[in-house]
C-alpha cells in the first residue's frame, strides 16, 4: 500500500490563523515582574541589627587599643572543635 499526498488537503494551521495586531488585547505589558517573598521584606526592614553591631566592632576595638580585651583560650578551643567536627 502507497500514501501519497495527491487529492489530500494538507492543513496548516498556522497558516489560517489571522492576528490582529491593532486589538486591545495586545496592549498589555509584557514586562517583567519581580515578587519579594515576606521572609525577604522582614529582613530588609532590620536595620537595629547593624547599628548594633557596629557598636560593638566599636566598643572591641576600644578594648583592644587600651588593652582591656581579655582571649578566652577554652571558649576559642571549643568552638574550633564545633567547627571542625562537623
């Protein structure tokens, strides 16, 4: 058995499909949108957070100069093990 295309009307879809490119519809943007999620706008909206740790890299620095800023070595030795165990 042979098919072959004589006598068939081929279809072409796109072919018949007639745009209206002066209707309201294609007067929509088409441009993008950006969404912040709540958990992002809650973090924006803290700005204690750096103010106060400016005001303790401050109040270090000031220990440090005058020589008041004491090492703990025991609380510097446990957490270099947290650190590197796991």
């Amino acid at each position: 058995m042979k098919i072959t295309t004589y006598g068939v009307n081929a279809v072409n879809a796109y072919k018949n499909q007639v745009r209206n490119v002066k209707s309201a519809d294609n007067k929509t943007s088409f441009a993008d949108k950006i969404e912040i999620s709540k958990a992002a706008q809650d973090m924006q909206g803290v700005t204690t957070y750096s103010a106060e740790r400016a005001e303790r890299v401050q109040k270090l620095k000031a220990d440090i100069d005058s020589g008041e800023y004491k090492v703990d070595a025991r609380k510097v030795a446990e957490d270099m093990l947290k650190y590197y165990r796991f």
